[in-house]
C-alpha cells in the first residue's frame, strides 16, 4: 500500500512539470502545454467555456476584469498568445506568426475538451480567431470579433495589390455576415 502512494505522488508530481512553464508566472495565472508551448491562461467561472484573445501588444491582462467578475452560466478563458506575457521573449525563434498563433489556440481549445467555445477576440486576435475558426470550424460554438482587422473576412486574393479599396471591403464583409 505505501509503495503504491509512493508511486502515485511520484506521477502526481512528474504531472506538474508537463505544464510548467519556464518562467515566473503570477498567482493566479495556469499554463497548458500546447504544441510544446506552454500557453498562460487566467479562468473563472463556471458554465458555458468563452476563450478571450488578446490582440498585439496585449496579453491576457487585457480581459482581467471580465475574469474578475464572470456573468453567471459561463466560465471565461483568458489566454495570452505564444510569446506573449508572461513570457519574456527575446524575439528569436521562427514561431511567432499568426498561422502558429492560430494553430495554437486551436490546439488549446481542443485540448481543454470542453466542447465548442465562444470565441471573443480583440483587434489583431481576430485574425488569430478567425483562421482558428476557418481551420477548426468544430471547436467553435460563436465567434465574436471586436474591433477586429476586417480584411480577416477577406479572401487572401483579395486584390492584385494587396489592399483592397473600402467598398470591396464593405461589401466582402456584407457577404460574411448574410452567410451567418
């Protein structure tokens, strides 16, 4: 009997470290290793899952007060992308783009196995969001995008140059929404 709790706390222990990160992290804060990243998460709540995405130059920081005080029936998810705080990246490495960022937050949903999520992202996390969302439709219950970068709704052929005129935007975007 003493060897088999011997063995259970020495798994239990080795269980730890998987998910540990390399960094400090703040009281409060999780991470879930995901794609041999351990991405920092902050959550609360209890219900239906929301992951909150941050958009560039933010973090998980950002959703702090929706993670505070979560609205009854959900639990709120608040991650920071690959590189982001709390990690103190020294811009090296070849795994900061958008593409890894949305294969990761897919990977995360996945992981946390709790069914499709709303997905609610700010700014440049809409990109993030919606390839997430165009490349793993299943995981995602709603998607909510705020202040989002609109061009994310376009086609990547958009136009010849790269920058499509406001009209072509407008009416990219009327499509998206009419086709729910």
């Amino acid at each position: 009997m003493i060897r088999i709790l011997i063995v259970m706390l020495g798994l239990l222990s080795a269980w730890d470290r998987v998910g540990a990160a390399p960094w400090a992290l703040p009281p409060g804060v999780k991470t879930l290793e995901v794609n041999s990243y351990p991405m920092a998460f902050l959550e609360s709540g209890t219900g239906e899952p929301v992951v909150l995405v941050h958009g560039s130059g933010a973090d998980y920081r950002t959703w702090r007060r929706q993670v505070e005080s979560p609205p009854r029936g959900f639990r709120l998810i608040a991650i920071s992308l690959r590189h982001y705080y709390p990690e103190r990246w020294d811009g090296k490495g070849d795994k900061f783009s958008e593409d890894q960022h949305a294969e990761d937050l897919g990977r995360f949903i996945e992981t946390l196995a709790v069914g499709p999520v709303f997905l609610v992202a700010h700014s440049s996390g809409g990109r993030v969001a919606m390839k997430t969302a165009q490349k793993r439709p299943m995981l995602v219950k709603k998607l909510v995008l705020m202040e989002g970068l609109f061009n994310a709704l376009l086609p990547e052929s958009a136009s010849e140059d790269g920058e499509p005129q406001i009209g072509a935007v407008r009416k990219a975007v009327r499509a998206r929404f009419e086709q729910g």
